[in-house]
C-alpha cells in the first residue's frame, strides 16, 4: 500500500489541500482559490475540492476566503481494504509533528460505499491508533475531546479509497460569519450570498440592489467584499493552536486590508423587522455607515442598479399568494434599470422572464436555484 506522509513543512513546501464549500457552487470556490494563491482546485466530489499549494495557503485561504467552509491539511490518500489497513497506516504517519502529546484530538470520519465497518468503528479505532502511536514511543498520550478537541483528525472513506486530513478550520465552519447576531428561519448562508453576487459580475464600487435583504446576509457580504474586509474577522480557526504553524501569520492576513472601495449597496424590506436585523448584523459587521438599509415594497420601489441579487421568498402559504408576488416583482424588474440580476429561489416554474442561466443546487433537503437574469 503507496503512501505519501507530509511531516512538519519547511518553508516553500507544497501541501495538498481539501476544501469544502456549498454543493453545486465548487466553481466559484475554484476560482476564489486561484485568486487568493494561485492554486488550481478540482472537484473531488459534491462540495469539495482538491489542491496543491505552499503552506502559506492555509492562512491566505482562512483570513480572506468568503466560499469555504472547511479547509484542511491532507496527509495521505491511498487505496485500502480492511480496517487493519486504515489503523496500520497511522503508524506510519508523523502524527507526533502535528499533535503534541499535551493536546487534545478527535477523529471524525464519513464513509461512503459498501464496508464491513461504520464511521464510529473508524473513530474508534483510528482514535486508539493514535494513542497507541505515542506509547509506542514512551511519550504522554494526547487526550481524547469529542466536544471542543485542539485538533481533528478528518478520515474520509470513499469505496476503496481513504484520505486523511488535519482540520485547519476545527469545529466552527468558515460560513457562520461572527456577524450574525440576528438571523430567520430561512436565512442565507453567507458563502451562497457571496455565490451569487459572484454570479452577478459584482465588483467593488458597483451598485448593488437587494430589495428583499432578510437578515441582510446579501448587502452585508457585498459590502465586506468592496471594503476587503476579513469575513473571519473575531474568529480564530483551529490552525492558530497548532504547533506546526505560526498564528500570526494568520491574524496579520486577517488585519490587513487595502482599504478597499467604499460600496454602494442597498438592502430593502418591507418587514421592518426584517430592516432592523440588516442593520443589527450590519452595526456588529462594522459597516452600517457604508450601506443603505430601509423599509420598503420592492414590487412598487424604482429599481436603478448596477446588479439586483436577492434570495426570493418561497415560504408562503399558498402557491397563488406567492405567484401573485413574484409577478409583481418581476414586472417592477423588468421595469427599472440594471445590467444583471441574480435570484435564489426553490419556485422557479413561477419566475416570469426569461433565465439566461440556472445554477441548480440543494439549500438542505430543498432544490433550488440560481437564476441569473440579463
């Protein structure tokens, strides 16, 4: 059985990369990590890709990636074919240049295919695997943490093939932005708001129009995006607790900024709740002063923008309540000026114009899909 074991890296070392985002939006995640280093990602499968790239990555990718959930460290990929294989190959690993025996561990693992074992007997075995390796070695064995570890072991089974990855991210995903102090029942993911205004041709400075912001999740993104803000600001990943890397370079990433350009980006409602939540995460996002929030009717507003980006309600009671919605919504659209709009929406049998491109993907178990109009 081949295997490649990457131990603690010297500078200019290339590492292998996995790095989850939303299902069905992998390429905006690829083009954001050929941006920010370089590094050409593939699709491994639904929500992860693979790449390679200097070490430095990790803490580029963490301070300033607004598509990712979860990046982490890959130490090796090899086929295998019974359990044995999986807890003999964590003998071979360095294990000890990435976990100090004063730390604590866990091992999460996702399966995928026909077996003769389950995660939890992966967890269970790799983690004893693990423990195993330092009194091997006469050293103090780490300790086990299921609820708050220092480190996380991520095995990934896929039919005869297994990966195992450091969490560089640790427990809390990427898209839960420290600014979210006020959200709905529906809220965006912040990573797809960023998808779509991605799939609006946003840039810095441009008009964006979101007239019906929700929580605000849209306008806020833009506005992070034009000022380049950190969207991990007030958030310290699991990388910065561990031995192998320098934390600093990490916050340094995450203070700079080239000041960026001041947008001009609109979020509307015609919930006033939903107006004062925009401007509660907007106030803790620090940007209140350079969006425009405000309560109003977005099938009667004059629409006049660059791009329109909105995530469109499909929680109403009745189908012909919210047909009657969408119809006057998009008669107002169609009736302004703009160059692109952008929706999300789970009807789209009830979008009255023509699409110019469908994005499909799923919003839990929900299909949905981004519609880009021009």
């Amino acid at each position: 059985m081949s295997i490649e074991s990457r131990p603690e890296p010297p500078a200019g070392t290339e590492w292998v990369f996995l790095a989850t985002t939303n299902r069905d939006l992998e390429a905006v995640a690829i083009d954001e990590i050929e941006a920010l280093t370089g590094a050409d990602a593939t699709v491994t499968h639904p929500g992860m890709v693979r790449f390679t790239a200097d070490i430095a990555a990790v803490y580029t990718l963490h301070a300033r990636a607004r598509s990712l959930h979860r990046i982490m460290l890959e130490l090796v990929r090899t086929p295998f074919e019974t359990l044995d294989d999986l807890t003999a190959l964590i003998g071979r690993l360095a294990i000890p240049a990435y976990l100090g025996s004063e730390q604590s561990f866990a091992v999460r693992a996702k399966r995928r295919g026909e077996h003769s074992f389950g995660s939890p007997d992966v967890e269970r075995e790799l983690g004893q695997a693990i423990i195993d390796r330092y009194r091997s070695q006469g050293q103090p064995r780490p300790a086990v943490d299921l609820d708050d570890p220092d480190l996380i072991f991520r095995i990934i089974v896929r039919g005869n093939t297994v990966t195992v990855a450091i969490d560089a991210t640790g427990q809390r995903s990427l898209h839960r932005r420290w600014y979210r102090v006020r959200e709905h029942e529906a809220s965006l993911r912040p990573t797809i708001a960023y998808a779509m205004c991605q799939y609006a041709g946003y840039q810095p400075g441009d008009r964006l129009l979101d007239p019906m912001c929700g929580c605000g999740t849209i306008p806020i993104e833009a506005a992070l995006t034009s000022l380049d803000l950190s969207p991990t600001l007030n958030h310290d990943p699991a990388l910065t607790a561990f031995q192998f890397l320098d934390p600093q370079r990490y916050h340094q990433l995450q203070r700079d900024t080239d000041s960026g350009t001041r947008p001009a980006v609109t979020g509307l409602d015609i919930d006033d709740g939903a107006v004062e939540a925009t401007r509660a995460n907007a106030r803790e996002a620090d940007i209140l002063d350079s969006i425009t929030v405000s309560t109003e009717d977005a099938t009667v507003i004059d629409i006049e923008t660059d791009v329109v980006v909105t995530d469109l309600p499909f929680g109403i009671r009745t189908n012909t309540e919210l047909r009657v919605l969408y119809d006057a919504f998009f008669e107002n659209l169609q009736a302004g000026s703009w160059e692109r709009a952008v929706v999300h929406t789970a009807r789209e049998e009830l979008v009255p114009i023509e699409i110019s491109e469908t994005i499909p993907m799923r919003r839990g178990r929900l299909e949905t899909s981004i519609l880009v109009i021009e």
